[in-house]
C-alpha cells in the first residue's frame, strides 16, 4: 500500500495553524523592550505600564485550557477564523492607543482571543496530516512556540528604534489578512454544536476565568502592592480562592468538565505538568531578566538587549530538522533529563556576572539554553499527550499549555519578590563591610572630593543588583535541579511510532 501523503491544502492548513500560533505567542514578548516607550507616549507610570504586559499574560492563560470546548463548539475554522479577525482588530486598538485604559482593553483581547490560536494549531496538524508526515508539522509548531517568546523583544526593539512602537502592533494587521485567506482556502467549513452552551461546565468556565486570572494578578502585581497591605490583593485573592472552588465544584457536578484536572493523578502527565511548569518559569524568567540586567548594567538599549536573548534561538533552529528522528529514537528520559541539566548548567553559568559583564558573557549560557530548551519542550509534549488517551488529548494539552504559562507568571512575580528583597540585603550588606574608621576608607574619601559619596553610593547600587540578578540565576538553577528527579516517571516513547499530537 503505497504511503499516504498529504496534498497542498493539508500544508496550507499547517501553514495557517502555525502562522497564527507564531502571532500570538510573539505578541506575549513583543512589548517588552518597548514598554518605557510606550509608557512616556500613552502617560502611564512604570508600575501603570507593567499592566500591558500582565493584560496579554493574565487573558491569554484563562483562554488556552477551554480552547478545546470552544472548538467543539464552534467547529476548529469559525474558531480560528473569528479568533484571528478579532485578534488583528484589538492589535489595530493597541497601535492606535493614546491612553492606558484603552491598551489594556486591547491587551486583554489580544490575549483572550490569540490564547485560542496556539493549542488549535496542534489540531490541524493532528487531522490534517497523515501519520508518516505529523512529525514535520510538529516540528513547524515547536519552532514557533519557543522562536516567539525569544524573537519577540528584537523584533520589538528594531521597530520601537528604527520605525516606532506602533507598529509593533500593526505588524498583525497584514499577518492577519493572510491567516485569514489561508483559513477560508485551506480548511473545510465544520458544523457548530450551539447544544454544548446548555450542557456547559459554567462553574468551571466562570472558575477558570476567575481563579487562574486573579492568581495571575497576584502573582503579578502582589510585591508592588505590597501584597496584603493593599485592598486589591485581598480582594482578588478572595476572587481567585472563590474561582479555584467554583473549579473544584465543576469537576464533581459537570457532567462534563470544562478542564479534567483528574488528568494531574496521572504519574506521568502530573511530572510532566510539573516540569514544564518550572521550564516556563526559566524561558520567560530569563528572557526578562536578561535583557533588564543588560539595560541596567552594561547600558545596552532594548535593540541590543533583544538581540542577546535572541541567541537562544540559534539551537532551536538548528535542531528544528532532527527532532522527529530524537523523538523516535532517543530515550525521553534521557533527553528531557539531558535538557533539564543543560538548562540548570545554562542558569549556574550566569551566577559569575559582576559589573563589568555585558552581552558576550551571556552567548554560551543563551546558546546552551536554546539547546535544553529544545530537548526538554519537544519530549514533554510528547509525553503530555501519550499520557492520557487519545479522546482526551486536547484537555492534556489545554493543561499542559496552561501550565507553561503560569511558570512564566510565576516567574516574573517571583523575580519582583526577589529583586526587591535581596536588592535590600546586598546593598545594606555592602555598606557594613564599609567601617567608618578605617584609614583606607576615609583616605579614598579625601582624595575623591565632595562627591565621593554619591559615587560610592552608584558604586553599592551597581553591585548590589548585579548580586540580586546572580541570585535570581542560582535560584533558577536550582528549581530545575529539584524537578530532575521526576523524568523517573516518564514512560518511554514507542520506538519509531508516529508522533502523538493533540491541541
């Protein structure tokens, strides 16, 4: 029986999932380097204008896990379709912003509506793809959900310095219309079920929308609100406990859950959950710590800073063609294993910055990271989706997707935390290994003049926070050694059996 291939259209309908998973998940970083722009620009504080990141963060999470649900109900085009017209018009809102209200409004559609675009381009390769020829679609969509992330911040730099900010916003306007024109070509009309509205899992809908997006808040706006000291910390912790229950209520009364967390009871996909959730934590961590530490320290600007991060994606490029033959024939405990460790090795790397560190410091950590950030990515889908069956694959992935996101939210309220605090304890630590009394120290001061001590007091806040940034490295290192342990779990792959895919 000759090898079933797949035609144009099929490649067309690839080519569309991944187009619009590129989108979105650019779109989460692409305002990163251009945040102190946009902010001068639209009259927002810099506390104001962490809200256009968060936004995207905050909406983008509470979407993924019930992209499946929406797909059922509206067929996987009109979904796509609606989502990608919808997701080009708030970008269009965002480029025309001129005040903070009105990007957060844009942001927070940008997020709910490109959240349903990532883990639906899973499902075109999965149904449109033969078997023999699922690997290469799988390899097309890894490119994009780990190239996003890192090309975001110099995609965004370049425009913000050479054209302007706005445009990193109306880049999607002509992204979109091409989504839009391969969707309508390439895949065919699929009948809604309006019913599943009536039979929903509304505690769970509600839970989700409520629970995940008052924790993302928390976490993210929790040190710079001084956590329970401020009113609006307690309350969207009262908000997100309330959601987290209206969940739990959802899994014991729906008939069907709008997310089966039963899945975490499952060794394998609860380790995997777990993994990729500290790996999100690394890939969005650095990916703002970098280019912050670079701004800062080394006087890069957000062009320069984006191109750093930006080397992590050398590797993945590189590995994008041999990934379906490692996944069918390297041991996934091995691998993801092996890609943990380089991840841990890539952050330990950086615990030796001191002030004088600028971006060359960073191009073998940046390069060993892509590499583990491939062969740990690239298994762990694997294994969510064959841990579960096959019926119940999109809800692994809603999870799973989920999951990564909420690291990198981890990641940056923990980054808060942890900048503020040990910023205080090297700082106060420094000045006290300065004594007063000692003939050097007051030496130094009468040869330097009157402004020795606005100098020496730079001289702390530099090293103070170059030791704060090598913390943040170590403890980054140090959470990936602690979930190593759980590869353990892992079930070996079939041995050259096509690829699992699930959206």
């Amino acid at each position: 029986m000759p090898e079933q291939r797949a035609d144009a259209a099929a490649w067309l309908a690839v080519a569309a999932g991944t187009l619009g998973a590129l989108m979105a998940t650019l779109d989460v970083s692409i305002v990163n380097s251009s945040l102190p722009t946009i902010q001068g620009e639209i009259g927002a504080s810099g506390t104001e204008g962490t809200w256009i990141a968060t936004a995207y963060l905050v909406a983008e999470i509470v979407i993924i896990p019930l992209s499946g649900w929406l797909e059922r109900l509206l067929g996987l085009r009109t979904l796509l379709l609606v989502a990608s017209a919808l997701f080009t018009l708030f970008s269009v809102m965002c480029g025309l912003s001129t005040t903070l209200p009105m990007m957060i409004v844009g942001r927070i559609g940008q997020g709910f509506t490109g959240g349903a675009l990532i883990p639906t381009a899973m499902t075109i390769v999965a149904t449109r793809l033969p078997r023999a020829q699922q690997p290469i679609g799988n390899a097309l969509f890894g490119a994009t959900a780990l190239l996003g992330p890192v090309v975001g911040p110099v995609l965004g730099g370049w425009l913000t310095e050479n054209v302007s900010w706005h445009y990193a916003f109306f880049l999607n306007l002509p992204v979109g219309i091409a989504l839009a024109t391969l969707l309508l070509v390439a895949i065919p009309h699929q009948k809604s079920n309006l019913s599943l509205i009536r039979e929903a899992d509304w505690l769970g809908i509600v839970g989700l929308a409520l629970g995940l997006g008052g924790l993302t808040v928390v976490l993210e706006e929790g040190e710079r609100e001084q956590w329970f000291s401020s009113e609006l910390i307690v309350m969207l912790t009262g908000v997100t406990i309330l959601g987290l229950v209206m969940i739990g209520l959802g899994q014991v009364f729906a008939r069907k859950p709008v997310i089966k967390l039963r899945l975490l009871l499952d060794r394998q996909f609860g380790s995997v959950v777990a993994m990729v959730t500290v790996v999100g934590m690394v890939i969005y961590g650095t990916s703002y710590v970098i280019p912050q530490f670079l701004a800062q320290i080394a006087g890069y600007n957000s062009l320069q800073s984006g191109q750093v991060v930006m080397l992590s994606g050398i590797p993945v490029m590189m590995m994008m063609p041999v990934t379906p033959w490692l996944i069918r024939n390297v041991d996934i405990r091995l691998s993801v294993g092996f890609g943990l460790s380089v991840l841990a090795l890539s952050a330990f790397l950086e615990t030796g910055l001191t002030p004088l560190s600028d971006g060359g410091d960073f191009v073998e950590s940046q390069l060993m990271r892509g590499m583990g950030t491939v062969f740990c990515m690239m298994f762990l889908n694997q294994a969510a989706i064959r841990s579960v069956p096959k019926e119940e694959a999109g809800d692994a992935s809603g999870l799973y997707n989920a999951a990564r996101n909420l690291g990198g939210s981890f990641a940056l309220a923990g980054i808060a935390v942890i900048q503020d605090q040990r910023l205080w304890l090297h700082a106060r630590r420094l000045e006290e290994s300065l004594n007063a009394n000692s003939v050097g120290l007051q030496d130094y001061v009468a040869a330097q003049g009157a402004g020795v001590l606005r100098s020496l007091e730079s001289t702390i806040q530099i090293q103070s926070l170059t030791m704060t940034y090598a913390d943040m490295f170590w403890m980054m290192s140090v959470g990936i050694v602690f979930v190593i342990p759980l590869v353990l779990f892992l079930r070996p792959l079939p041995k050259n059996a096509p690829l699992a895919t699930g959206h």
